[in-house]
C-alpha cells in the first residue's frame, strides 16, 4: 500500500471541500440532503422481472463487539481486528470484497459526513494482506459530480492509494441494477439492488455514524440504502421498516462503524456540531454496533424505528452487551 502523509492527506481534501461547496445538489425528500427541508429525486425503479434474494450472505456467526479507542484511525482499525480476532475467518483468498462506505458528500473528514478515508485505507491494505483477489469501495451518492465529491472527502485518493478500485454512482446516474423480492416486507417489498452487490463475495458495511433528519441516526443499517438504485422509494413508505427490510437481504461478513468523529445535527450533509468520540465498533451484527452506537448522541436504540423493527425481524439484537463486549485503545 503506498502510504499516505496524513496531514497532507487531510488539507488536500479541505481544500478540495472548500472549493465544492456551491456544488451541492438539493436533495427532494426529507431527509436525503443537508436540512430537514430538502428534497432529492425519486426515480420509477429498474423494469426488469424480480429475482431471488442475492448472494453474498453473511459469512461469520454473529460474534461480540469491539471497541477501539484511540486517535489514528489506522492503528485503531489494526488493533480493533486483532482484538476481533482477525480477518482469518472470512476466508478471504482470492474472494472479491465490496467495502459498502458513506461518500455522499464534498466535505473534508473533520465534518463527520463520509467515512474516514484513513480508516478506510487501512481497511483495504488489511483486506488485501488476507488474501481478497479485489477490494471494490462502493457508493450511490447523493451528488451529480461523483469524481469531485470523492476528492473532497478524502475517499477517493485513500481508495486509490491503498490498491481498490471504485464503483460510486451519481444520484442521476446510477447503476444497473436487478429486482429483488424481499420476502415478507411489507414497506419495501422488491428493490432494485445494484450488480456491485451480486458480484462481490463478501461485503463490508463502513458506515459513518452521525445524525439525520429523516431516520434520526445514520448508521450501519442505513447505510445499505445506498445498495439500491431507487434510493429515493424508501421516502415513500414507512423509512424505518424498508430500512430494516433491506438489511434481511443484503447482510455484512463485517461490519467497521467510523465513530472517529460523528455528526451531531444538520445530518446527514451537515455542516453541524461535530464530536469526537475517537471510536471505531467492529463486529457482525448491525443492530447490536448500530444500538451502541445510539449512546454515543444519548439516544435509546428504542428511539431508533429502524432498530426495533430490525431485531423484530432477526436482523440482530438491540442488547449489544448480550452479544460480549471487548473494549481496547490504540
């Protein structure tokens, strides 16, 4: 992995950021942009005829929950697996791995909107060391000028630099995708999921935690909004359960929730408070990491619909201390 000066890293994405901020586009659903009031759009969905629920499933048994602390997001991620008990037991060789991160926005790491790109990075050079054939890093934004926004937010050079390729799509633009039914749902009862989550082995969910308008919290189980090419159909019906619907189809080998900062208001684009928890959760259940990650803004998991609805479903569990817990720094 060729490394990256870290403070170069991070003033190059600022002023990268700097220079976008008029290139924003105004999202058309509550919740979707910046601010409560803002809109992004909804597209009528992929034609083509339902298939089955896709493969990959999830790889590992549900296992407890690790807890790294610290203030380099690359150390903490090196220690937080080692403390997971590494990467062994994906079976990673010769696999091709799909890391599902938050890239929506053209604003640098210290505004908490997208995944850290050094956590990120180090990621993919830990993926690779197991053996992973191909790391993809993988998005649907909310943005038209894709290239531009994964300058401004670091991901795109991190993803680079440390050996993946890219696969993010424009809020206009995305792509091809298949019609997927959900058995049982009620709210999202087919979606069309991107042929990037068909074609990996194993997916990763890399979410960045932080508040939003429309959900409350933006955490791992969000995050696979992102997998659909109709983003905006979750507005139309009930947001909480379709959210909890598309985790019973597309489940995570590893979830890494990015908490080295989060986003306190004004989500999912800010800009708002942000806080500094210096934390990065590892582990395989999404509703456990996600529950946790609740008391990081003071917020019950019960106060999360998509929570609730998700352990009713068998997503995972809300007592994420049931699961054991391991907490350790860097």
């Amino acid at each position: 992995m060729q490394e990256l000066d870290r403070r170069k890293f991070l003033g190059k994405a600022g002023t990268i950021a700097a220079g976008l901020g008029a290139l924003y586009i105004a999202a058309t659903i509550p919740g979707c942009g910046s601010n409560a009031s803002d809109t992004c759009p909804v597209d009528e969905g992929p034609e083509a005829a339902p298939e089955e629920v896709p493969a990959p499933v999830q790889t590992t048994p549900a296992a407890g929950l690790v807890v790294v602390k610290g203030t380099d997001p690359a150390a903490m991620l090196r220690k937080g697996l080692e403390a997971w008990g590494g990467l062994a037991a994906l079976d990673l060789a010769g696999k091709k791995v799909l890391i599902k991160v938050n890239a929506a926005f053209a604003r640098p790491p210290e505004d908490a909107t997208t995944t850290n790109p050094e956590l990120l990075a180090e990621t993919i050079s830990q993926l690779l060391a197991a053996g992973a054939s191909r790391v993809t890093v993988f998005d649907h934004i909310l943005q038209d000028l894709v290239d531009q926004t994964l300058e401004a937010n670091g991901i795109g050079p991190a993803a680079r630099a440390a050996g993946a390729e890219l696969a993010v799509y424009a809020v206009r633009k995305p792509g091809s995708a298949r019609v997927v039914q959900i058995p049982g749902a009620t709210a999202l009862p087919s979606a069309g999921i991107l042929d990037e989550i068909f074609a990996a082995d194993v997916i990763v969910n890399m979410p960045k935690v932080k508040h939003h308008s429309g959900a409350g919290l933006s955490m791992a189980m969000k995050n696979f909004i992102g997998t659909t090419q109709t983003m905006g159909n979750f507005h139309n019906v009930d947001l909480h359960k379709a959210i909890a619907e598309i985790n019973t189809v597309i489940k995570p080998a590893l979830v890494i929730s990015d908490a080295t900062n989060i986003l306190l208001d004004h989500g999912p684009g800010g800009p708002g408070m942000v806080a500094d928890p210096g934390q990065v959760i590892i582990g395989t259940d999404p509703v456990a990491i996600d529950s946790y990650c609740c008391g990081l803004f003071g917020t019950a998991p019960a106060q999360i619909n998509y929570l609730v609805y998700g352990e009713q479903l068998g997503v995972g569990t809300t007592d994420f201390a049931s699961l054991g817990m391991t907490e350790v720094s860097a």
